[in-house]
C-alpha cells in the first residue's frame, strides 16, 4: 500500500526550506552543504527530493548556466501556521488554550520567553474586551 501524500513538508523538506527561507535562494550544491549538519546526502539525493518539493509546490526553480537556483514558493508564516493548526486540530481537537496549557507544563520556559508570553496575553485580552 503506497504512503498518503502528507498535506505539509517532511521533516528533511522542512530543513532545506530553513535553508531557502534564511538564504532566500540556492542551488542543491549549497543546500547539499548545509544538510551536512542535519544529514550527509548525496548530491543526486539532495536533487531529487528538491525536485519533488517543486513538483509539489514548495518550491520554483530558474535555470542559471547549467545549474537550478531554488527559492521558496511557501512562506515560512503559512507553512508554521498550517501546520501547528493540524498539530492543535487533530491533537486537542481544535483548542488552542488546550495547547497552550499543555506546552507551558510541559516545556521549559525561561523568563524572557514568559514574559513574551504574559505580553501577548495582556495584549490579547485589550483586543477581545
């Protein structure tokens, strides 16, 4: 039985789009180079599977002398916000606060990043009132 196609980018997509998202473009040789951290690919594997992730719309590539650049097609904004929406619906069917409750008592938090939070909350309810 084949795999369902996934809806978002795997987790390797997702670390060659970091990399498009940050350069803002790149050839495989230069993703290829920076996988290495993540992953030692070779080449012609590093190419396919961006050749696949263009083919599914992640990416669009231009020709340059006898190589491909590579940008992002996908926004780094709307491939997060889609994907932590999955994570919230299928997860914690459809709750944010449930998330929320479940990441603050699960996950470190200094408290620079608390205090981010408490922030936004404040902000958050001026805005609902």
């Amino acid at each position: 039985m084949a795999r369902r196609t996934s809806r978002y980018p795997t987790e390797l997509e997702l670390e060659i789009l970091k990399i498009l998202w940050r350069d803002r473009q790149a050839t495989v040789r230069q993703v290829k180079k920076q996988l290495l951290g993540f992953r030692d690919l070779a080449y012609t594997s590093v190419m396919t599977i961006m050749t696949i992730m263009t083919e599914k719309g992640y990416l669009k590539r231009s020709k340059k002398d006898n190589y491909y650049i590579y940008k992002p097609k996908i926004t780094e904004a709307e491939t997060t916000s889609g994907m932590l929406g999955d994570i919230v619906e299928r997860l914690f069917d459809g709750s944010a606060t449930a998330a929320m409750v479940n990441l603050l008592e699960t996950g470190d938090i200094d408290k620079a990043e608390l205090a981010k939070l408490r922030k936004l909350i404040t902000r958050k309810g001026k805005e609902v009132q």
